[in-house]
C-alpha cells in the first residue's frame, strides 16, 4: 500500500469498526420500523400546522417539486396523491393524535441521539433539560430553517430560468445540486447537535456531504432499478412499491448512520482504534 492511500485506508478502516461495533445494519431496520409507524401521522399533523399560516398553499407548491427528489424514484405520482390526502384530513386531527405523534417523533429522535452517540462510543447521554433544548431546536428551527432555504433557492432559480429560457436546460442539473446542497445542511447539523459532545463543524461536514452524495447514488441505483428489472413488478403486482419503500428507508438510514461513523472517525480517528482493541 503506497504511502498516499495509507491515510484514506486508515480511514474507511476506521468508519467500519465504529459501525461493526454499533451493529448499523440491526440498527438500521430498527429504526426503519418506528420511520414506518410514525411517518404517515407525522406528516398529517405537520400539514394540520402548517395549512393554517397564510400562503400554505404557495408554500406547498414551492416545495413539492424539490421534495419529490428526495423519495424513492418512481413514485412521485403516489406521494403527490398522498399530500393531497394529508392536506385534507389535517383540519381533523385532535389533541390526542398530536400528542400521539409527537411521542412517536420523540422516541425516533432519541433512538437516533442513543444510536450516533453508540457509533461515537459515548456512554452518558446529556441531561434531560440538555436533550429537551436540543429536540425543540430539531423540532422547530431546523425544519424551519431547511424550507425557508430551500423555498427562496427555488423561487429564485424558477426566476432565473424565467428570465433566461436557455437556462432551463440546466434545471434539473442545478435541483440535483440544490437537493445535495439541502442534505449536507440537514446531516451536518444532526450531526453536530445530537452527538453529547464537542463536534468539529469541519468534520461534521465531511460527513454530510459524504452521506448526501451516497445518498443521492443510491437513489440513481434505485432509479436504475425501476427502470430496468420489473422482476419485483411480477412478484408484488400492485404492492411494489411497498418492499421498495421498506428497502429504501433502510438504506437511507445506513447512509446516515455511515455519515455519523465518518464524521466520528475524522474528529477522533485514535477512539476507532481503541474500539477496535476493546472488542
């Protein structure tokens, strides 16, 4: 091995001790479940919210285009049909069933903070005020942030290709690039929050930016895959997409655990070797 590689070696040699030690893909399922309880009602509640602020409707058709790029290719039609649906039951959700998701929501969220703080080899979690904080903070500004970002991004590239038609060629181009942009901010900032520790903004970085371009091949793969094996089709008929989606959130979660565990690796590279002399 040439003394170039040496390094990068060391460091994908690194990541995989931390996610062996954490048992990622068991993880990964477990945490596909409690996505698949909870993602139906938390997306409801969240429209019952958000359709009561003036523009809801504006907002919505923003942001619709952007957010079909970040779902399992091939079922735009059936997610539109879905938002159309949790646009019309959110007039009737009751106080129980916000308080149903939001418990949901909150147990996601500390099972994700258990999980990455595992991959860190952190074994106190913070205190319940600390975590209280840092869950609002997830909760509201962070969501809030992301679409406010990604509202103005896309009104202002949709005024570009207005003003100059040759642009809109490069379109989807520029949303590609838009849709990384977005979940490097997002995974940067889960993981320099939820870790119950100093994280390097650098190191932090790197790892969403990594996970958001593994992220975004394995949809091309997953596309790809549509298009071209319809095995799956035979077998499930009009239940396709739901092995697809199952598969597809278990993988996400992989990508973001592999983000955590390179982002742990390149703020603390010594603690991926002690781990790997402990076991």
């Amino acid at each position: 091995m040439s003394a170039r590689t040496r390094p990068l070696a060391t460091l994908v040699a690194g990541v995989i001790r931390r996610l062996a030690a954490a048992h990622v893909l068991r993880v990964a399922a477990s945490l596909s479940f409690t996505t698949v309880l909870g993602l139906v009602p938390l997306f409801t509640v969240a429209f019952a919210y958000v359709a009561r602020f003036a523009g809801f409707q504006q907002w919505l058709d923003a942001l619709e285009p952007f957010l079909l790029r970040f779902l399992l290719p091939g079922s735009s039609i059936m997610v539109r049909q879905y938002l159309a649906e949790f646009t019309g039951k959110s007039a009737g959700i009751t106080g129980f069933g916000t308080a149903f998701v939001v418990l949901t929501a909150v147990l996601l969220v500390a099972q994700v903070e258990r999980e990455i703080n595992a991959i860190w080899g952190i074994h106190s979690p913070r205190s319940i005020v600390r975590r209280a904080i840092v869950y609002s903070f997830g909760f509201v500004a962070v969501p809030a942030l992301i679409g406010a970002a990604v509202y103005f991004t896309s009104w202002a590239i949709s005024q570009s290709v207005a003003a100059v038609p040759f642009a809109s060629g490069a379109l989807p181009f520029i949303m590609r690039l838009l849709s990384i942009a977005v979940a490097t901010l997002a995974l940067t900032l889960i993981y320099v929050m939820i870790p119950a520790r100093r994280v390097p903004v650098r190191a932090a970085l790197v790892g969403g930016l990594s996970a958001s371009i593994a992220f975004d091949a394995a949809k091309s793969g997953f596309a790809f895959y549509v298009r071209n094996v319809s095995t799956y089709q035979m077998i499930y008929g009009a239940l396709a997409a739901v092995p697809l989606f199952l598969v597809w959130i278990y993988v996400s979660w992989i990508i973001l655990l592999g983000g955590a565990a390179l982002t742990a690796t390149l703020a603390d590279p010594r603690a991926a070797t002690a781990t790997r002399r402990r076991r």
